[in-house]
C-alpha cells in the first residue's frame, strides 16, 4: 500500500486502509468478509467428510448451500433502500460474526444439521450486505477516485481471501486435516 501510494498508476483510493474515512473502512469489512468466507469456501468439504463422515457429493452440496443462500438473500435485498440498506449492512456482518462462531462451536463435536444451518447463515450474511456495501464504498470514494475504489473492491477481497485461506490452512494442518 505504501509503495501504491507513491506510483504514478496507483491500483488503490488515496488512504486505502484509514478508518477515519469511510472507503478505509469499507476496505477493512470487505477485507475481514473475505477472510471469515474464505475458511469456508476452502475447507468446510474436506471438514464435513473427515469429521462428519458426508460423502464427496454430499460435502460439495453443503458447500454449495452457502452460495445459494448468497444468491437468494442478495436477491431478496436488492430491492432495498434508505435505512433497510444501512440495516442490511449491519445485519449481514453480525450474521456472518454469528455463524463463524456457531460454525467454530459445532464443527468438531456438533451436529452435521447445526453447522449446515451455520453455513447457510453465513452466506445469507454476505447475500444481505455485500451489494450494498459496493454501492456505499463507491458512492464515498474521494472525488476523482471512484474508479479506483471501484476497480480495487476485488483487490482487496482477494487479500482477504488468501490471508484466510492461509491461515485456514494452517490450523488445518495443526488440526491434522
């Protein structure tokens, strides 16, 4: 980010990472989204099977499940407008701080049926926010940098998601997955 700020063709907003300025932030949630997704996306199929005894197919339905809960909680709030847009955004990252921690709970020793449920409620959290977190964070970029701060919503999630990724996969290796 430091060595962005100096280039003449920067990838990045002016102050990416400030928490004084709303881009900043909408950076760090998107960041941290992709982290807590990316744990998921990567591993709950290989948990399930190994821990939970599912089938192949089975594992890749359940990981399947997060992604239609996704779609259809985004299309359910697409729709949304004035304080049910800034409700959604709250209510998504709390469901998704929710299922993590639902997910952590019964992962090992849990209910297959609780930690679906988990799963499911966890892309119902990005469903709801996501799209409208988008819009917000492009609607308060600095004037002049709304192509960046659009072109580099996926920079970041990709961050996000190798840094989750990473350490998933190093607490899976610990965990002898």
């Amino acid at each position: 980010f430091r060595v962005d700020a100096q280039a003449l063709a920067r990838l990045f907003p002016s102050q990416p990472l400030s928490l004084h300025h709303p881009v900043g932030t909408a950076y760090w949630i998107f960041l941290l989204l992709d982290v807590t997704s990316s744990q998921v996306t990567v591993f709950i199929p290989l948990v399930v099977q190994v821990l939970h005894g599912v089938s192949p197919l089975g594992a890749g339905y359940i990981a399947a499940l997060r992604s239609l809960a996704w779609t259809l909680a985004a299309l359910g709030s697409a729709g949304l407008r004035g304080r049910w847009v800034r409700l959604a955004m709250w209510v998504g990252p709390l469901l998704i701080t929710c299922s993590i921690a639902g997910q952590a709970a019964v992962v090992v020793h849990g209910s297959l049926i609780w930690l679906v449920v988990f799963i499911a409620l966890h892309g119902i959290g990005i469903g709801l926010c996501f799209a409208h977190l988008s819009s917000w964070t492009i609607a308060a970029a600095r004037q002049g940098e709304e192509h960046l701060t659009a072109s580099s919503i996926a920079t970041v999630r990709s961050l996000g998601q190798a840094f989750g990724a990473a350490t998933a996969g190093l607490i899976a290796k610990a965990a002898g997955l």
